[in-house]
C-alpha cells in the first residue's frame, strides 16, 4: 500500500512530455491494476507496461514527474508501484526532490534497471 494517500503534483509540473509518450497509443488498463491483482497477473501486467515505457521517448521525463509527484499509483516511465515505494522510502522526507530533473537525478539507478533486458525478461 502506497506510504501516501494522494501524489503531491510539484508546482513546476509540465505537460508538455504526456502528448509524446508511447503510452497515448496503449490500452490505459495496462498500466494500473485491477483491484485485487496479485502475483503473476500483476507481474506479467507491469512487465507488459514496461515493455511500451522502454521505447518511449519522454520516459526520463515521466518517471521524473512521477518520482517528484509521489505518484501512489501504476507505472511510470518503466517504474511500478512498488519500484516507486522503494524509491520513496528511502529519501529523507526533507530532501525530498521537487525541482524538475532532481526525481530522475536520486532514481537514476532504479529508473535505469526499471526497463533493463532482466526486468523486461528480455536477457
């Protein structure tokens, strides 16, 4: 369960970067779950997702905003919820990165792995 109830949207979010991304010709329920999802359905789900976030263009972008925003709920540039929680759980509430690109800067290494040939069972 997300640490959070609601994202926090930074007050220098832009929207410029959802108009380019791989996601606007995908099936919207691939990227959150249904409730109760669990295991296998859910891992294969989010795998399917990542799959489109690889190819994106505006991918750094995304999970930047998402990162930034705490955003509780499906995936995002390649990062899934609880990717996210582990990403959020770790950063000291007071440094908690706001400005634009400081999200992708203290997630670089989970957004990397988030779409790597392993996690994508690709390799």
């Amino acid at each position: 369960m997300p640490q959070q109830s609601l994202a926090q949207v930074p007050t220098d979010a832009q929207w410029f970067w959802q108009d380019h991304g791989s996601c606007r010709t995908a099936d919207p329920l691939l990227f959150f779950h249904p409730q109760n999802e669990r295991g296998n359905a859910r891992s294969k789900r989010d795998r399917s997702a990542k799959l489109v976030c690889a190819g994106c263009t505006v991918r750094l972008e995304c999970a930047d905003y998402a990162v930034r925003a705490r955003e509780p709920y499906g995936v995002w540039g390649g990062l899934s919820e609880d990717e996210r929680e582990q990403i959020y759980a770790r950063i000291e509430t007071r440094f908690y990165p706001r400005a634009r690109g400081e999200g992708s800067r203290v997630a670089a290494s989970e957004i990397a792995a988030a779409v790597s040939p392993r996690v994508l069972g690709i390799a």
